[in-house]
C-alpha cells in the first residue's frame, strides 16, 4: 500500500452521524469494508466511534461477539437494518 492509499480520507458529517445514531439505538449494521488486501463483509452491532492519529475508527461487535476496529473510510457500503 502506497502512502497516498493509507492517508485517511474523512467521510461526510452526513455518514458519521448515520453511525452515531445507530450506536445510540444499538442499530445493526451490515457492511462491506476493504481492509488488508481483502474485501470483508460482516453484520454488526456498533459500539463506539474513535479517533486515532487523525484516523477513524468504528467499533463493532460481529455476530459472534468478536470486536471489530473498522476505519471508516475503508468501508465500501453499509446497510442500516431496522
């Protein structure tokens, strides 16, 4: 991965307050996510939004109770699920 790929890229304010609203309503959500050289795709109930060296980060549980640290410009697409 080059140094231009890793630089983060913020996401709208629109998205992130998508996130933070399913956060506070323990909202699952099903997303794709490119991470590693792999496309991943999981149903997760999200926890937490961080920021860390100006990166940021979703936290989630999958559906098998492992946690997840999603940086959120890697996610690909995301489906709020009632």
């Amino acid at each position: 991965m080059n140094k231009d790929e890793n630089q983060y890229q913020p996401i709208s304010c629109a998205l992130y307050s998508e996130y933070e609203l399913a956060i506070m309503h323990r909202q699952r959500i099903k997303l794709v996510w490119h991470e590693d050289g792999q496309t991943r795709l999981a149903t997760v109930t999200p926890i937490d939004l961080k920021t860390k060296n100006h990166q940021e980060f979703l936290i989630a549980e999958d559906h098998q109770g492992q946690n997840l640290r999603i940086r959120l410009d890697y996610i690909r697409s995301q489906d709020f699920i009632d």
